[in-house]
C-alpha cells in the first residue's frame, strides 16, 4: 500500500508501470506530522496538544501553563502526557483505553485515578456512547484501524 494524496493506493505485484493503480476509497492514512499539522491549523490548539502515534497506541501530550498566581508552580508549563490505546474489536465495536498518565514525568498512580473515577484500561467508548448515543452510527462506519509508529490508518466500512 502506497499513500498518495491522503489515499490508499494497493499496488498488485503483476502490475505493470502503465496500468492504471486500484485505489481503495475507503482507506484512510494519516503521518504524525499531518495530524499534528490539522491541530496546529488556525488553531492555538497545536501549541498545547501534541500526538505521538506508537505501534497499537497514540500518546498524547497536553502542555498546560500554571497561573503565576498559583503558589510553588506559578508560571511554570506542565506536561500532561495520556497513552491511548485505540483498536477494532472483532464483531464491529471499538476499544480505547488509557495505558497511562504522566503528569510532570510523574506516573499517576491507579488508585489515585479512581478516586475521580477514571480506571486504567476501562473502555472509554463506553462511557462516550452513554453520553453522546450518536456515536455508536459513528463507530460502525468504521471497519478497522491500525496505529503504527508514526502512521494511523484507518478503513471506513461500506
């Protein structure tokens, strides 16, 4: 598979150099850098929020400054970084789960997520779909996704 223009393109080993290429529409492939590129774009978003895509996972990195007013840590910019697991379940749902928080370089510990009722590895699609039902539609148009590192690519169901 050979990206061109925001597309798949599946090259066949008999294909010859002047045969016109199949093109999957339905697939989708975004770079790190595009991504990141799409939060950076007229948006200050891109200065606080940053996307690292690892093999079966995203990491992401939200720069958050402190108020000079707050005391020890005034004026200071913390990193709060989340590794995100994002996969297709066989039988049509998806997954994502938090791996880990990192706040400053310090890991959060699971017992103190739990007590503003977050938990490591709980699907957060669940809890989404009883906030927004919408998004279980959104959720079958999607048929697979494969995150690797630096790529995500993404097939849209029929």
């Amino acid at each position: 598979i050979l990206r061109e223009r925001g597309q798949a393109r599946v090259i066949e080993g008999n294909e010859s150099p002047g045969e016109e290429p199949i093109i999957d529409r339905r697939m989708i492939a975004f770079t790190q850098r595009e991504i990141n590129g799409m939060l950076n774009y007229n948006s200050a978003l891109g200065e606080q929020l940053q996307l690292q895509l690892k093999p079966g996972y995203i990491d992401i990195q939200f720069f958050q400054p402190i108020p000079d007013d707050v005391q020890f840590f005034g004026g200071q910019t913390w990193r709060v970084s989340l590794d995100v697991s994002l996969n297709k379940v066989p039988g049509g749902g998806m997954e994502m789960a938090l791996k880990d928080l990192t706040v400053g370089g310090v890991p959060i510990p699971s017992a103190w997520l739990s007590m503003i009722g977050i938990e490591k590895n709980q699907d957060i699609i669940e809890l989404i779909k009883k906030e927004v039902p919408a998004f279980e539609k959104f959720e079958q148009g999607i048929e697979y996704i494969d995150i690797s590192a630096g790529t995500m690519q993404i097939k849209l169901a029929e």
